[in-house]
C-alpha cells in the first residue's frame, strides 16, 4: 500500500520531533484526568460512602462491561467504516466531540446520594458509567489509532507509545497523591460528597489538554482516498482478523495484566491503609511507585528498541517483576513506617521491572495494526484499537470485582469501613502480592509467547509495507533515477 508520510494537500509537513511527543502525551494526560478517578475511587465511592453491597457491585461492575463489549468494537468499527472527509481527520473530530461530553459525564459517576433507595443508587451508578464510558470511547480509540498515523517508523512510535505512558502518569500522580489527602476524613472514611467537585475539576484540566493535543499533532502516514474506498468494511470479519492476529492478542494481554493487578489491588490497597497501617492519606503513594520508575525509560525508549527490540527487552524487565511480587508475598510488613516503607519499595520494583513492557505497548498494538495489513491487506486502526481498548476496560472491570470477591473471601465487610478487623487488615497484604504476581505472569505470557513480532520479523514486516526508512530511502532513489 503505498503511503504518504511528508506532505498533506500539497503543504510540507515538520519533521517528527518533541512537540508531537508532548502533545501525543497531552492526548493520554487528559484521559487520565478522568480515568485514574473513576478506576480509583469509583469501587469505594458506591460501596463505602452509597452502601451498595460488595458482592452486588462486583456483579454490577461485570454488567457494565457487557456495555463495554458493545460500545467499543461498535465506535471503532465505525471509524474504520467512515469514508467521509473530514476536515480535521476523521480521528481528530471524534476527539474532539468525545472530550466535551467526557468533561461532564466524568460528574455523574460520582452523584453523592447516599440516603437514596438501593434501587436508585444502582441507576444511579449505571447511569453514571454508561454515560462516561461512551464519551471515554468516542476519545480513547481514535487517540490510541493516531499513533499509526503521526509517524511510521517503529523507534518513533515506541518514543510516542512511552510518552503516552509519561502523559498517563503526570495525570495519575498528582490525582493519586492529592486527592487521599482531601477525600479522607479524620476517621480514615471517604467522603464521597467531594468526589463530584474533583471530577469537575480533573475534567475542566483534561479537556484543556485535549485542546493541546488536538493543535499540535500531525498526521504524516495518508492512505489516498482510492484505497482508502477500496476497503470494504466487514465487522465480523474485522473480529475474525484481530482473533487471528497473534501481535495484536500479545500485546493486549499486556495491559490486561497490568489493569487486572493494578485495579485488581486498588481497593484492598485502600483498605491496607485504612484498617492496617491506619493512614488512609498516603494509601496513593504506592500506585504512584508502581508507575514512576516508566518514567525512567522514557529518554531512553528508541535506543532501547533500536538495539534489542519491544519484545526482546520487555521480557527482561518482567522477570524482575515477577521476583518483586514474590517477594511482596513472602515479606512481613509490620504495621507502622517499615511495614509501610517495604510495601513502597516492592511497589517501586514491580513498576520498574514492567517499565519497558509498558512503554512500548501502545506501539506494539500500532505494529500489530501493520501485521494485519501485512498478512489481510486491510487496514483497520479502528476495529483493532477498539478491540485492544475493550479487552483494557474489561480488565479494569474485572479486575475490582475479582479483587472484592477475593476481599470479601477473607473477611472484608464494605459496612465497617475503615474499621475492619486486625486479621482481615493483614490478609490484605497477601492478597495484593498475589494479584500482582498473577498480573505479571500474564504480561510476561503475553510478550514471550504469544506476541510474534521479534525484532528481525518486525524489520521484514515494516520493508515489505514500503515504510521502513530503508525502503523509504530506496524509493526516492528509484524516483530520483
């Protein structure tokens, strides 16, 4: 398929270079805005603060995700079906539609209401979550799919996958330092009343993150219009395709695991520092830890890839975590700042090991985007994206109700709060370990044996589609003769 990847209309485009990186980045700034609230604070808001039975939200959380398997193939293969011209690109309008409703209905998932019937508080949690997960779909899937377009090279898309990470995390950080500082009151409770007040906040920084990103990115790689007409969309066959696409089925698994440990834990690490190290304030640092040490490979991420490759070095990095997550099993943490400084620390190496797997994850869902081209001759950024998202968010579902089954297994009560008792509190720790030891195993599955794109077979991949740089070079060598 031939592409375009420096001119547009005619005009010049800029060179790749560190604005597309900081605005791409903006682009997942302002979807965490609004995503790190819901994942973190949603499962506590509707069963500490509104009541709602554990086991009956973990069903709830499940129903929800049904909507998820409707709501994102259905968008994403709706992009991929447009044949319109839009007159800022068919994934830059979607953004920008999507960013206004995300701005309010981030809000009414958190409509404080306590004192209402259960009837009422279960609409009011369904209303809510439908609501801002359509708008988080029409956003998050034609952001992700701009990764193909912004750049065709394979180092350049790995420094745009890590900065979107870097973009994710200067969003999470200061959302899960902050906010357990002001949403906790002296008896170690939620207040949930102020959770509506810091999505509105968290919204209004987002969309103006959105408005950043949607001015300063560029789309380089264009497929001409008479191929783009050629390509007949088919839903089920796009389903079929991304089932048979080994890249694409590796590189999801990848977050699915890092969302099944990460939201699977969020509540119980909540609880740990509510009943167990009785410091409800802090309980963010250590989400903060598991993420900070991505940000160390960031500068680094091109020249990693570049000379051993997203798979090859993604592997190492995972063994690492999978140590510190035993470790996290077997260690006693006593209850007081040494309990808390180990679990910090085990939390700050099983965010380093998965560092370069998570940087780079985004650009192998791009690469498997190519390998579908590559082996179907269809081009489908939407419909592979969106299947990759769905599976995301089906963990971020999944992931609390197992993490509430598996609490309410040894011992947790939603109705005692903060006050649960001392043996319930330290089986906390031991759950989480195992969660993030099951979560790693996953990832590491996922890139070492089920993602087939290895550094050579990714270089034959990207020569035979004409968009490596020595195909490039030798096509303007042929034009030039």
């Amino acid at each position: 398929m031939s592409t375009a990847t420096q001119k547009k209309g005619g005009q010049q485009l800029r060179p790749f270079g560190m604005l597309d990186k900081v605005a791409y980045a903006a682009g997942d700034f302002g979807c965490n805005m609004s995503f790190c609230l819901a994942g973190t604070f949603f499962t506590l808001f509707y069963t500490q603060y509104m009541k709602i039975d554990s086991l009956a939200f973990a069903g709830i959380l499940v129903l929800l995700k049904i909507w998820d398997a409707i709501n994102d193939p259905v968008i994403g293969g709706f992009i991929d079906a447009s044949k319109k011209e839009y007159k800022r690109g068919k994934f830059k309008t979607f953004i920008s539609v999507g960013s206004v409703g995300l701005l309010i209905a981030s809000a009414l998932c958190f409509l404080p209401f306590p004192n209402a019937p259960q009837i009422i508080k279960v609409i009011l949690c369904l209303f809510g979550y439908i609501c801002w997960d359509a708008c988080y779909t029409i956003v998050n899937v034609p952001y992700g799919s701009m990764v193909n377009v912004i750049s065709p090279e394979p180092s350049d898309r790995a420094q745009l996958s890590a900065w979107r990470n870097l973009g994710a995390m200067c969003a999470s950080i200061p959302v899960n330092l902050v906010l357990p500082m002001v949403l906790y009151d002296e008896n170690q409770n939620i207040m949930g009343q102020r959770l509506i007040v810091a999505a509105l906040v968290l919204g209004i920084i987002g969309f103006v993150a959105f408005r950043f990103m949607l001015t300063n990115t560029v789309e380089r790689v264009q497929i001409p219009k008479e191929e783009r007409a050629k390509q007949k969309f088919n839903y089920f066959v796009s389903i079929k395709n991304f089932a048979k696409n080994r890249p694409a089925i590796g590189a999801t698994m990848i977050p699915v695991g890092m969302f099944l440990g990460s939201y699977g834990t969020s509540t119980a690490v909540a609880v740990m520092f509510q009943s167990y190290f009785k410091n409800a304030q802090i309980s963010g640092v250590s989400t903060v830890l598991n993420m900070l040490p991505t940000i160390l490979f960031v500068p680094f991420i091109g020249k990693i890839v570049d000379r051993w490759g997203k798979k090859e070095a993604g592997q190492v990095g995972l063994l690492f975590s999978i140590a510190a997550t035993i470790l996290m099993i077997v260690v006693p943490y006593p209850a007081n700042g040494t309990g808390i400084f180990l679990f910090y620390l085990l939390s700050l190496c099983n965010g380093l090991g998965a560092g370069i797997a998570t940087c780079t994850v985004y650009a192998m869902v791009a690469d498997a985007i190519d390998y579908n081209e590559w082996k179907n001759g269809l081009r489908e950024e939407g419909t592979t994206y969106a299947l990759h998202s769905f599976f995301r968010k089906l963990a971020q579902g999944i992931g609390p109700s197992i993490g509430l089954v598996l609490m309410v297994a040894i011992g947790y009560d939603e109705a005692l709060g903060a006050a649960q008792p001392i043996e319930v509190a330290t089986k906390m720790k031991t759950l989480i370990g195992c969660i993030f030891l099951g979560a790693a195993v996953l990832q590491m599955v996922g890139l070492r044996f089920v993602y087939n794109l290895d550094r050579k077979t990714l270089m034959e991949m990207e020569r035979d589609l004409g968009r490596s740089m020595e195909s490039k070079n030798l096509v303007g060598k042929q034009m030039e003769d």
